[in-house]
C-alpha cells in the first residue's frame, strides 16, 4: 500500500475539524452565550477544514489493488 506523505494542508484540516467538532459537543453552552454565532461558527469551521482538506489532494488517484 503506498501511502504518500500529506501535506501541511491536510494536517491544518484535520486539525480544524477536530475544533469544528469540539463546537459541537459544546454547542448547547456555546449557543447560550453566543446565540446563533455559535452556529455560524460551526459552519465556517467545517468549511475551512474541508477546504484545507479537499486542497491537499493529489493530481492522480491512488492505483488499484
């Protein structure tokens, strides 16, 4: 199986979306104090994530098996 080193991107995007998630295990607290920006937040967290992610991928896909 190769498995090519991943970019500062990739781990950037993980790394978002491991706080994206954190917001939402905290949502109900967040929502008091930040009302619907606690949503927003959410949402704009899990776009910069998917996007740091989805800008890591490489050119050709990996070969089949």
């Amino acid at each position: 199986m190769n498995t090519g080193k991943h970019h500062r991107n990739f781990w950037l995007g993980n790394g978002v979306l491991a706080v994206a998630m954190l917001t939402l295990f905290f949502m109900g607290p967040l929502s008091s104090a930040l009302g619907i920006w606690a949503a927003v937040l959410w949402m704009v967290l899990a776009a910069v994530g998917m996007a740091l992610l989805m800008s890591d991928k490489s050119d050709e896909p990996p070969a089949s098996d």
